[in-house]
C-alpha cells in the first residue's frame, strides 16, 4: 500500500500509508499526484485532506530510494508538491505524530495545515549529510520566520507542533480527534480563494546579513568535516534574497552536491546500521521479552557505577552488591557526585537527581538481589573471579532472571558453564564511561535463548545504548580489532614513531583521540594485563614489547600523571615525554630496528586496514553478522570518524583492492604475519564488492 483516496461527503482524504512511516517512496509520490487529480476532476469533491496512516504523517523521502534511480524518478518530491500547491480545491495536511523532511515539505506546499498536539515537526535533513531539497529551506522561513526556520534546519531537531502554534505553519492545532477535526476544517475553507500558498509569503527580517554571518561564524566552529551545516545557511539566506523559484532552484543544486558527498553516504549508513543492529535474523521481532522491572549490579566501581546509571536514568530501580561497606559507600557517593555534576551544568534538576538516587540501594549481602530480573556482573576480569559470582548467582537469583556478564574479553560459554542456567547467561559488554558511551555489545553465549538475547536487546533501546550483538570470541568484536590496531602501534614505535606522530596522524584522520592518548586514558595497565595472559595463551602471536617496558617504569597513564606523555596535576594536556622516547629509542636499537621516517598514510593505513582485515574475519567467523554492526560498534564505542562511516564503510569507500593491495604490502614488512589478507576481504575485492554491498 502506498496512499489511500476515500471520498467523505464533500472531502477526499488522501491517506499515506507506506509504513513504516510513510516514507515517500515513488509509488507513494504517484498516488499522492493520482489523488489529488481524482479530487480535482470530482464534481462533488470541494476540499482535499492529505494524513497518515499509523504512527506518522510522514518521516520523510525513503531514505531508502537515495542514490537509486527511484528516488529521480517521476513524480518527484517536487512535482508532487507542485502539483499540491496547484490544486484548484483547497488541499489540507492533517498531521500527528511525526511530519519531517519530506514529508514537512509536503505540508508545506499544501495550503493549510492542522496539527494535532506532541507532532514532532523537524526537517532532519542535516543529521543525513543533506538539506532539505523539496522546498523545505525557501517555504520554513516564510511561515516561521528566518530565525526558528535557520535553527530548525540547522540543527534538524524536532520541535513539538504547539510550540508553533502562533505560527503560519499550522491553521489550527487540534484538540479532539484529527480525522474529524481535518473534515470539519476542510469544509469551513472549501470556498475560500485565492487559495493561500507559502509560496507567496514574504520572509521580513530587518539586517539579516548580520544574523546570517553570526550563524555561519557559530556553525563553521561546530560543523567540523560536515559540509551540510553551512550550506543549509546558504539555501535559507536564498529565502530572503531570491525570488521564491531561484531559491528553489539554488536548494535543489546544494542539495543534489550534498547527496553525493561521503560524508552523508556515511551519515545514511550509519543511520540504518544503527536500526539493522537490533535485528537478529534468527530471532523474530515478536519474540517475547521478559519483564525486566528492577536490576542488579554487581561491583560498585567505575563500570559498576557507569552500568548503575544508565538504569537509573531510565527510572528502572538497581541494587548495588558490593564486598566491603567501603567500597559501596565509595560507589553510591560517585554516582551522586556524577548527577551533581550534571545539575552542575544545568543537565539535569535536583528533582531529577533526587528521583534517580531514591531508586538506587545498596548492599553486601547476595541474598538482597535474588529477586532483581536481570544481574550484571560488573567485578574483577579473572575468570577466577567470574566463576565464584556466577556460582553464586546461579544460586540466589530467581528462576528467569537473566545473569549478564560485563566481560570486556572473556568466554561467556565458559561462564555460562558455572550455572545450571546457561540459557540465561549472556554478556552485556559495556564501554567505559558506561553511563556515556553509546555502545553495548550484546555477546550471545551459544547457549543464551532467544528470548534473553530479544530481551537484552530491547533494554538496549529503553537505556538508550546501541545493542550490538557478537559471538563468543577473544575481545568480541571491538576489543579483537583495536589489538590488531594496537599491535601496529607498538610495531610503528618500533620502526620509527613516537607516540605523538601516531596519535596526531590517526586524529587528523577523524579518530576522538589516537592510541597513545586512549591508552593513558584508559590506564596501560588494562593492556598489559591482558597481553600478559595473551603471551601464555597466544604465544606465537607478536607484541611490542614497548607498551610492556612502558608499564614496568610504572607509567599507565593519567592516573599516574605519567604515561606515555607526561601530565601536569590537574591538567589532563599530554605532554612528549623525553623519557619515553628515549626508551623507544632505545629500544628499536636494542631489537636492531633501524629506525626509519613513516608517513601518515602509513600509520593510518596500518591502524584502519588492521581493523579492516580482523573486521573481514570476524564477519567470515559470524562472530558478527553484518559489516554494518561492525562499524556501529566503532562508530559508537571507539571514536571512529563518523564521517567515515566505520571501518567497514571506510574500506568500502577506499576500495577492498586498494585496501588489499596495501595489506599484501605490509605482509611483506616486518611481523607480516600480522597482515595475512582475510580470505573474506580478497574474494570481495577479486568480484568488485564492498563488506556493506545489499
Ligand atoms: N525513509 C525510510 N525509512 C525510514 C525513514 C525514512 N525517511 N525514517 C525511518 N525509517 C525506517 C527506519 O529505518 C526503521 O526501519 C523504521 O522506519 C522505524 O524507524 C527531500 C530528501 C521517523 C522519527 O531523516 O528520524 O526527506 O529498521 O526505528 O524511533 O528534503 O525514523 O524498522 O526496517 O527510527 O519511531 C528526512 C529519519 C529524510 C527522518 C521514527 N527524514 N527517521 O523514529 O522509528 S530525507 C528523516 C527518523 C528527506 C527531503 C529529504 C525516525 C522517525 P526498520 P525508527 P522511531
């Protein structure tokens, strides 16, 4: 289905019914032009309603249509809307819920609009790489104004419809029910004329040089590798200076420039990675979940407290188990300091605060959590130490509670062994901080059911994290790349780096921050331990041993104001330590390494095609199932580049026989046994295809 026309006595509705919410698709798009001829051509048809079905009025043009040749094909958005705003009977859009992009546009060139209470109204276009190309940046600022119009397209977030109830956006904003309201308010204008058209508005704003200039100058500090911001000013300012069809025509040229940019190719990507993450082909959509009403958070440190957070923020109640009074005291007082924080900043009310803490308790006794839904484990990562809690927990926790592991690395099949309950063992790998970062890699025990993964998944969405879902394997998805990026770090010390050419060459492609300062961030120590296991388990596999003689001088990074840069007290600058690089000097000279010059290309070449090539595996394994998770899971946990896409996408964009040619490079340099090409990586780049092809 795509639109319905029903006649109600002297009223054609027109309904958009292409769900999932009523994208406007081309067999939408032509039903919508079928219609509104159909009224035009009926005798006894004075007035035309166009709504949506289900749970929008339209999201918009069908993102899924770009770069095909559908999305050009007539009638196109702008034909539509011409053929709309031509109609010689009164056209009405009847909007509730959601009316954005496209979809806004569409209303737009209608001759009025009602609205029902709590609609988001947003032209969201930005968030895509794009601008509104149907009209949306020349007909907003002629019903709202030049201002609200600029900060609405600028900044492509909703606003709910009556905050623009004084505005000539909406007619009216209803109070009883749309349907009935829209055919009561088709008959009051059917025969009024002229036929009022946004077209014809005038945009009056006194000196709007100076408003535009001081917008620009605002968005260039913020709009960073985006080229989009800035040209949505561009096509607004054609609102004021141009005549109403040349600033169509100027929006239609940014627009057209805009879509093909990799920037918005990576803005769309990740916009449906994000929504293809939480589908897991083998468990159905329906599947039910179970209730999870209260949890249970084992560890009251810094992840303990993070992971606490997040459910509280959902106004889902937690208990904290801890050994030692100290230490639970500690972790309630940093998660209240936290929400002071916040209120600090004007983030949050002391209402808020007050709400969040009132549902948190703690204690020291297992017994206390034996009725929370779920428990996440959140203690010391030694298998030792995971076995001792899950015996335990296997012992207190209800019947159905989910048991969840934090585990950054370790084998869930083997925790899930300590239970007679493997079913409902799962890892639920936060990323530190947990109540900040996005990413939740959901780690799916060969055991877990499906409904415990379903579940999960949909406390994913209620916490607001991105849910990822990975198979049990060494580092899962994230931690099993960044060693191969991490392994190359150390090797370029090795060969001729320092630490701070590596982390500006990987920052200047679009990394938050390079390995070296991540690493003082996130305290050495964590690396070392698990290398140190790694070296027993894994013994053919090279490290550095740079990273390790970092440690043994007792410098793991911001915590103890020395890492591999200096730190001052207080100041979290880092600083090139001349003792640093003299040990990696030295070094290289100890192992016979003649140092040598390194380019960028080549550090970022050896760090992103080092994410590639493990990537390619990890997908070959299945321990991913998309290429698209993948890069969600960088995008979101490890400070890639958006604008990239993730390192999948990236590779895509590259070209795998670029990337392959590169990586048979480096497998002829020194540790080439790092760089053995996945068989996944050298097969799509033998057929041309990408790791995200459909
Ligand atoms: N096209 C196609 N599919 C869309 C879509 C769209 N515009 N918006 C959402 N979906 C799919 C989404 O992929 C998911 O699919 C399902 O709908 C539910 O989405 C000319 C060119 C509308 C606020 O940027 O912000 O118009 O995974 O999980 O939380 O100027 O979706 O279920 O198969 O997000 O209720 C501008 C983007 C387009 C709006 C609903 N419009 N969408 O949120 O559901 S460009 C947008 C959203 C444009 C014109 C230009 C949200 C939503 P699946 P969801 P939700």
């Amino acid at each position: 289905m795509t639109a319905e026309y029903k006649v109600n006595g002297s009223v054609a509705v027109i309904t958009l019914n292409n769900p999932p919410v009523n994208g406007l698709g081309h067999a939408t798009r032509s039903a919508i032009v079928q219609g509104i001829k159909q009224a035009n051509e009926d005798g006894a048809v004075k007035a035309i309603v166009i709504t949506g079905a289900g749970k929008a009025f339209s999201g918009g043009a069908d993102i899924r249509e770009f770069n095909t040749p559908k999305a050009l094909a007539e009638p196109t958005l702008h034909t539509v809307i011409n053929v709309v705003e031509n109609s010689e009977k009164p056209v009405i859009a009847a909007i509730h819920s959601v009316c954005m992009g496209g979809g806004l546009e569409l209303a737009l060139g209608c001759h009025y609009r009602i609205a029902a209470p709590g609609a988001q109204i947003a032209l969201p276009e930005v968030k895509l790489g794009i601008l509104p190309g149907a009209g949306g940046t020349q007909r907003l600022p002629r019903v709202v104004g030049l201002e609200l119009a600029l900060n609405m397209i600028v900044s492509g977030n909703p606003v709910p419809s009556e905050k623009l109830a004084g505005t000539k956006l909406f007619s009216e904003i209803v109070k009883g029910d749309l349907a009935q309201d829209a055919l009561e308010f088709a008959a009051k204008v059917a025969d009024q004329r002229p036929l009022p058209k946004v077209r014809d508005l005038k945009v009056d704003y006194p000196n709007h040089e100076a408003f535009l200039q001081f917008s620009r100058n605002t968005v260039k500090a913020m709009a960073g590798p985006f080229p989009a911001p800035l040209k949505c000013i561009d096509a607004v300012e054609a609102s004021v200076t141009k005549k109403f069809d040349d600033g169509l025509k100027y929006e239609r040229e940014l627009f057209i420039d805009l879509v093909q940019t990799p920037e918005s190719k990576a803005l769309r990507h990740a916009f449906f990675g994000e929504r293809a993450a939480s589908k897991i082909p083998d468990v159905p959509e329906d599947t039910p979940a179970r209730e999870i009403k209260s949890v249970a958070v084992i560890g009251a440190g810094t992840m303990g407290g993070g992971i606490s957070m997040n459910f509280l923020n959902a106004g889902i109640p937690v208990t904290i188990l801890e050994m030692k009074q100290e230490a639970l005291d500690k972790g309630m007082a940093t998660i209240r300091k936290n929400y002071e924080n916040s209120m600090k900043k004007g983030k949050l009310t002391q209402e808020k605060l007050d709400q969040r803490m009132g549902l948190l308790k703690g204690t020291l006794s297992y017994e206390d959590i034996g009725q929370a839904d779920i428990v996440i484990e959140a203690v010391f990562e030694d298998m030792a130490v995971k076995e001792q809690v899950f015996k335990k927990l296997d012992e207190v926790m209800k019947p159905g509670a989910i048991l969840a592991s934090n585990t950054s690395t370790l084998d869930v099949n083997k925790i899930a062994s300590f239970t007679k309950r493997p079913q409902d063992v799962i890892g639920t790998h936060f990323f530190s901080p947990a109540n900040v970062m996005k990413l939740l890699e959901i780690v799916r025990g060969d055991k877990t059911a499906k409904d415990v993964l379903a579940t999960v998944m949909k406390l994913s969405k209620k916490i607001k994290k991105t849910g990822v879902v990975s198979g049990v394997c060494d580092g899962f998805i994230g931690n099993r790349m960044i060693e191969q990026y991490s392994r190359q770090a150390g090797f370029l010390l090795e060969e001729g780096c320092l630490p701070e050419q590596v982390d500006k060459a990987v920052e200047k492609f679009g990394f938050a921050m390079g390995p070296f300062r991540m690493g003082d961030l996130a305290g050495n120590d964590v690396g070392w331990y698990i290398r140190k296991r790694r070296y027993v388990e894994k013994p053919n596999i090279t490290y550095s041993k740079t990273a390790d003689l970092l440690c043994e001088m007792g410098r793991f990074g911001q915590k103890t104001s020395a890492g591999w840069y200096d730190y001052k007290p207080g100041d979290r600058k880092p600083y090139p330590s001349q003792l640093v690089n003299d040990m990696i000097v030295k070094h290289s000279a100890d192992l016979g390494v003649e140092r040598r010059k390194i380019s960028d290309q080549e550090i970022v070449e050896r760090l992103v095609y080092a994410l590639v090539n493990e990537g390619a595996h990890i997908l070959e394994e299945g321990i991913a199932m998309r290429a698209s998770d993948i890069d969600m899971v960088y995008l979101t946990g490890y400070g890639f580049p958006l604008f990239r896409g993730g390192p999948m996408f990236y590779a895509d964009t590259v070209g795998l026989p670029n990337v392959l040619m590169a990586i048979e490079k480096y497998a002829k340099g020194r540790h080439g046994d790092a760089w053995k090409p996945a068989p996944l990586l050298a097969k799509l780049a033998a057929e041309g295809k990408g790791f995200n092809d459909k």
